[in-house]
C-alpha cells in the first residue's frame, strides 16, 4: 500500500477513497500515519449501508456505521459514502422502505455528528438517490446538515438531463465519482476528456455553486480493458489541466 499511494500521489492526486472492507484488513491508526507521512488524505470512506431489506439489515448498518465513524475521526474526518440498499430504486421502494432509509439516515447522521463528520449520498441507479427527485425526498425528510451528496453522472442511467442533475443537486454536491461515456445511455466507459460528458461546464457550474470537495476516478480499470495505472495517469493530467483552465477563467 505504501507504494500505491506514493504512486498516487506522484501523480498528482490528493486523496483516495477506501472500501470498508480495505479497512478491516489494516490497522487504521497506522494507515493514517502513512497518509500523512506520504501527503494524502483519505477523502471518502465507502461502506455499505441496506435499510430497506428488514431489521437484521437496517441493525447490521447502525453496527458498520458506528465503525465507519471511528474510522473516518482517525483518517482525518473523510466524508462517509451512504448507500441505502441494493435493488430497492424510487419507483420500488414501499411507504415503509423510505421512512426506514429516512430513520437510518438521521440516526447515522446524529451518531456522525458527535464527531463533526460528514456523509454523503451516493447517486445510483437500483437505489433511493437514482435521480434528482429521489435523491432531495431523501435529503429533505432527513433533515440534517452533515447530510450531502456524492454525485455520480449521469443519473438514472442517462435519462436525466445533466443539467437538471446539476440544477437541483449542485449545492449540496461534496464529492464526484467521476465517469465518462461514448453515451449516456448504454455507452462504453472512455476517459474523462473524451466521452459524451462536457466536465469543464460541469465542474465550472459546481464549483459556481460552491463545490469545494474532491472529483474521484472510479472503477479505473475499465471492466478489465485498461491498464488501471494507465488510466490514473491520464485521469491525473487531464483533471490538473482542467482545474488550471477553470481557475484562469
């Protein structure tokens, strides 16, 4: 890992984001020494969290939040990712579905809170944040200021207009997972500079709205048709030339 991370960080990146399950294979104080030693910080903690598959479920999340949280007050108080069950989108979720992702959420949020950490919802396509409209019935029923979003474009697997993703759920954008695509419905995973999604206009119009957070390279290999290492090299030039575009404007 200390090699990884230089690496990373020789590449310019600022932050890197861990699984849950990277976490329970390390001891976590020494793995902040490291960041810290190398010079970069853990910007997000991405555990897995189901509140709409039962009690055993919704239980086993409040136990892995607890966790996550004491995680993130050693890395440096990264933002938490939040999930809120597979399988389980706007259209399917039933009255008592949202109101335990509601009730889950403000009591991770409170628990987070004692420690001034932050968490994120991540927009997915099969989740409660598949689109706009879901992802602020979560935010607004929630109710609570260390609750934002992770944007994930596009959202509901292309069918919403970006500029309606970017017009509703800017401001309370945190974190990016940054994709692109040869389309938005259906299209093959290119880098950033070269698919369909214009990231200078979106980046420009966050950080308009007040985006201050980190834009994350996910899923880097590409479903195992590029070298990932490859990909964080031209990832890494591509984001420093855009910041430097978008802060000369």
């Amino acid at each position: 890992m200390r090699d990884q991370l230089s690496r990373l960080k020789g590449l310019g990146y600022e932050g890197v984001e861990f699984w849950d399950h990277t976490l329970k294979q390390v001891e976590v104080s020494r793995l902040a020494g490291l960041l810290a030693e190398i010079g970069i910080a853990c910007a997000q903690i991405c555990p897995y969290f189901d509140f709409v598959h039962g009690q055993e479920a919704w239980d086993e999340s409040m136990r892995i939040a607890d966790e996550c949280c004491r995680w993130s007050v050693q890395l440096g108080k990264p933002l938490i990712r939040v999930f809120t069950g597979g399988r389980v989108g706007p259209a399917e979720g039933t009255p008592g579905q949202w109101d335990a992702a509601v009730r889950g959420l403000q009591r991770i949020c409170d628990m987070a809170a004692a420690d001034g950490l932050r968490l994120a919802l991540e927009c997915h396509t099969g989740s409660l944040m598949e689109d706009s409209p879901s992802t602020l019935r979560l935010l607004q029923g929630v109710e609570r200021s260390n609750l934002g979003v992770n944007l994930q474009l596009p959202l509901k697997s292309g069918h919403e207009p970006v500029e309606v993703s970017l017009e509703h759920l800017g401001r309370p954008t945190w974190h990016m997972h940054a994709h692109n695509y040869t389309a938005l419905v259906g299209g093959e995973q290119r880098p950033l500079g070269e698919g369909v999604l214009d990231y200078h206009s979106i980046l420009s119009r966050l950080i308009q709205d007040g985006f201050r957070g980190y834009v994350s390279i996910e899923h880097a290999n590409y479903d195992g048709r590029r070298d990932p290492w490859e990909v964080a090299q031209t990832e890494a030039q591509y984001l420093k030339r855009l910041r430097e575009q978008i802060v000369a404007a």
